[in-house]
C-alpha cells in the first residue's frame, strides 16, 4: 500500500468512528393475543415517529422479562428489516410476549449560526436550536462539532467556553478578555 493509499485508509476509519449509531428505546408495542406478538419495523415507524427510524441498521429482540428471545422455544423472526414476529399459528398459541430495540444510523446536521457574540455571548445551545429548528435538529444530539463561523477549530480562539453535546456551544463574554468569537455548530443525530 502506497502512502497516499494509507492516508485514506487511516482518513476513513477515523471517519467511520467518529459516526456512531444509536438505540432506539425498546418498544413493546403489542402482546401475543390476537394472530401473535407483532413488534414490526412498519407499525413502530407510524407509533414513533421521534425515535424510531426507517432503515435499522441492527436489531436486538428479547423477552418482556428481558431474557434473550432465543430463550423461548418459540419460532420467531427478529430482523432489523422487518422487526420481530411471532405467530400463533406457528408456535401452538403459546408465544411469549417480546420486546425490541433498533440501531439507528446518525447522521450530521447542517452547520447553525443562530445568534452572535454581541450581547451576553454567543449561544448556539441546544434547546434554542431545537426549538427553532424542529425539523432539522434533534433534541438530545449524540456528538457535536464546534468551529468559528471562518471554520477554524474552535480551540483556535484559546477562548473558555462549553462545546457538549448535550448543551450546545456557549460562549460568554463574562468568561472572556473582550467579545466571544462567532461560532458555529452541527450535530450527530439519529437519521429519522
Ligand atoms: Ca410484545
Ligand atoms: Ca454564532
């Protein structure tokens, strides 16, 4: 392998790790009356439309109880595509009744520049981004990135500041020797 070759190589599987996925919670949607316990990828898309995605990428299926669903002796489908089935008919009216969770690809927002350091400082925090920007950010980010508004790593300014997940970017003039630079944000979200 070339250097050049390395480079991209070393350039992707830091990429790669930097893009985490996420669970979704678990859903239990249905119980095992009826035709069999239906925990499908379809219904669960229309019943949670904020946390469940479209295209998992991993699902984990267990009992209610919290045992693994291979624990039972029923015969029961457990796909990230179609999400898990158990049928009546197959297993004797006996199915246990399950639970799934899915992997949910991230994926990264656009770049926010909401306010600027004029005032108390510049706040490109979480709540107020969410709010404004419902359709397009999420509520509890899973990674950020924090760059100045010329797109410089926000360590460049040396300024204090908060650059979390959870809160955003928070620069405050209070905290600093003259104004907080301008900064932008963007987010690791589930990929709804
Ligand atoms: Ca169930
Ligand atoms: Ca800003």
């Amino acid at each position: 392998m070339d250097s050049k070759l390395i480079f991209v190589a070393v350039f992707l599987g830091a990429f790669s790790a930097v893009i985490a996925d996420s669970w979704t919670p678990w859903y239990d949607r249905d119980n095992p009356s009826g035709t069999g316990d239906w925990e499908s990828v379809g219904s669960l898309l229309t019943e949670n439309p904020s946390t469940m995605c479209q295209k998992p990428v991993a699902i984990e299926c267990q009992t209610t109880a919290g045992q693994p669903y291979t624990s039972t002796d029923d015969t029961v489908s457990c796909c990230p595509s179609a999400g898990l089935v158990c049928k009546q008919a197959e297993n004797g009216n006996s199915c246990a009744d399950y639970r799934v969770r899915f992997l949910c690809p991230d994926k990264w927002t656009q770049w926010f520049d909401r306010d600027n350091p004029s005032g108390t400082g510049d706040w490109e925090n979480v709540p107020n981004l969410y709010s404004e920007n419902p359709n397009t950010m999420c509520e509890k980010p899973s990674g950020i990135e924090c760059r100045t508004t010329g797109g410089n790593s926000y360590r460049s300014t040396g300024q204090t500041l908060t650059c979390c997940a959870k809160e955003g970017l928070i620069c405050k003039n209070a905290d600093n020797t003259g104004l907080c630079s301008d900064y932008k944000v963007r987010f690791l979200c589930p990929d709804l």
